[in-house]
C-alpha cells in the first residue's frame, strides 16, 4: 500500500492519521469544459469511520431558462452513447431528470455550502479521479450557474485514483512503471493537489484503477454485496469511495503520529507556517463575511432609494386667494 511509504513530512499535511470524518463525493456531467452540465451529485458523510449521511441529487436544467431544452436533450443524447460504448449505463435520462430533479442553483447551492462547512470543521473531500473532473466540472459549474468560486486549493482532497494508481504502480511487474518512485511517492515541499495530481497525470501503460476496477481488485463487491449495475449513480459511486478509504486504512502499518514537530528548525518552520495559513485562512473567511453583509446592507440601502424615486410626486393645485380680482390692464 502507496500510503506507508509516505513520508512524515507529507502525512503531516492531514496530521499522520488517515482521515476518520471526511465528506465523500461525485457528480455526472455531460463533459469537462464550461459549456457542459452536472446532471447529478451525490455525497456520502463518513464520522469516525462511520457513513452518517448520505444523499443524491438529480439537477432539472430544464427549469433554467439559460439552457435551451434541444441543448440538454443532445447532451443526454451524446454521454448516453459514449457511455453505451463503454459498455456502461447513463441513468439521468430526460424523465428522470423531470422526476427526480430539482433547480440547479438549489442544488448547486446546497453543495458550495457543504464543501464550506468541511472547510470550517477541516473535513477532506474524497473522490476517484477527483482533481481531474469532479473539481473541475463543479467549479465551472458554480461560476457559471452561482456566478461564484470556490476555493477548492484550500481543502484537504484525497484521490482514492491516485492511491489505487500509485500503489498497483509500485507492485507492478514492468520495470520500467515501478521504477518511477519518485513520480509514485510524494517529493519534498508537495502538497496533497500537487501529489495526487502527478499520480493521476503520471504515464502507467496496462495499469487500470478506474472505480469499478479498483472495487474488484480489492474484492469489495463481494465483501459489501454490491450490484455494481448501480454504479455511475454519484451517490453510490460515493460510497465506493468510502469503502476504498475503509480499505486502505485496514492496510495501513506506518502513520509518522511520532514525529515531534520541533526536533529539527524545518520541522519547526513547516509547523509555524501552517499555523499561521489557518491564521490567516480565518481572517480572509472572516473579511469575506464582513464584505458580504456590508455588500447586503448596500443593496438594502439603494433598493430603497429606489422605491422612493419611483414614487408619483403630488403637485399641489394653485388656487386663486378669495376677494381678489385679476388686474385688468
């Protein structure tokens, strides 16, 4: 298993123990580019070690009137194929995103508020290939539907792709993949997006770790009684996730929790400059909430000023003064 081959160094990033409350998560898309859709999202919430929430959405972009219904038809139309030619199973088609779905800026919403509160309590996001699509495509998809972004940098990710990936690498019989360590194993001064990212991107011919072939590699279908017709459904394919981070943790013998952060002035320095990140993390969190009340007590103000400029003015009638009469010239 990659995971205790890591040094201290980089299991100090998630505090040496492998995450026990994290928010698993998926989406379907019709594609990575900006002008593609999530059709559906789905999380599974694990608190020590435990799935304690779960929850899947449909999104019913029929109900946007930006996106044109022959748009979203041929979208549906177009994954439905790619995914007939993989030999798989698209489920939102146009009926069940009438049935099932919701708004998409509810949905998107709810979902730019979840990843928040797993920034505010230091929960990791967990996905398969997660920095590769789902960051992506929900990035485009807050910026394009909420007309916000999220700061996805500042979360603690973990790509099960780039574990399952990484460690088939290392116990690969062809030389030429297993020697490549240092593209396998965590450099000097890496964050989490920047390992995980080179492990996803990093060239391993005949390897496979796709979702479904990492369950089977591990036997999880069998030990979990799956019907894995379900998968590409993003809550379920959630909890695939859940069971692989499970899975590793049960093969995990080395966690570096010993090491004193101040034995040496690197340790040290890396364990000030942390502290002052979350330092000033809080602070930016904090400026951001101050600008936003003050952006709404703005709006407040001038939507006032403009009610009262559209109000009819009240012109009052001249009369002429009693007892008096117009001079005659």
């Amino acid at each position: 298993m990659i995971i205790n081959h890591w040094g201290p160094e980089f299991t100090k990033l998630y505090g040496h123990v492998f995450p026990e409350n994290y928010i698993a998560f998926d989406c379907e898309f019709s594609g990575p580019t900006e002008k593609d859709l999530v059709f559906e999202i789905g999380h599974t919430l694990v608190v020590g070690c435990r799935v304690v929430d779960q929850l899947n959405i449909v999104l019913d972009w029929s109900l946007d009137p930006t996106v044109p219904d022959h748009w979203i038809r041929g979208a549906i139309g177009r994954i439905t194929q790619k995914m007939l030619h993989r030999g798989d199973r698209w489920r939102v088609q146009w009926d069940v995103m009438k049935r099932e779905g919701i708004h998409p800026k509810k949905a998107l919403d709810f979902y730019y508020k979840l990843f928040d509160v797993a920034l505010d309590k230091g929960y990791p996001l967990v996905g398969h290939n997660v920095w590769h699509s789902e960051v992506k495509v929900m990035q485009n998809q807050f910026e394009g539907t909420l007309d916000v972004s999220y700061p996805f940098e500042e979360l603690m990710i973990f790509d099960t792709g780039a574990i399952v990936k990484a460690t088939k690498a290392l116990e690969e019989g062809d030389e030429k993949i297993r020697s490549r360590a240092k593209g396998w194993l965590p450099l000097p001064g890496d964050s989490l997006k920047d390992y995980f990212q080179r492990c996803i991107h990093a060239q391993a011919p005949g390897i496979l770790w796709n979702l479904g072939q990492a369950i089977r590699d591990y036997d999880l279908h069998t030990e979990y009684g799956l019907d894995m017709s379900n998968q590409h459904q993003a809550q379920f394919d959630s909890q695939l996730c859940v069971y692989l981070m499970e899975e590793f943790r049960s093969r995990i013998t080395r966690t570096n929790k010993d090491e004193n952060p101040f034995q040496s002035p690197e340790t040290f320095q890396r364990t000030f400059n942390e502290q002052m990140a979350k330092k000033k993390l809080a602070k930016e969190k904090r400026d951001r909430a101050k600008l936003a009340r003050e952006q709404e007590k703005e709006n407040e103000w001038a939507q006032e000023v403009a009610e009262v400029n559209e109000r009819p003015s009240k012109k009052k009638k001249f009369k002429r003064p009693k007892g008096r009469r117009q001079r005659v010239v």
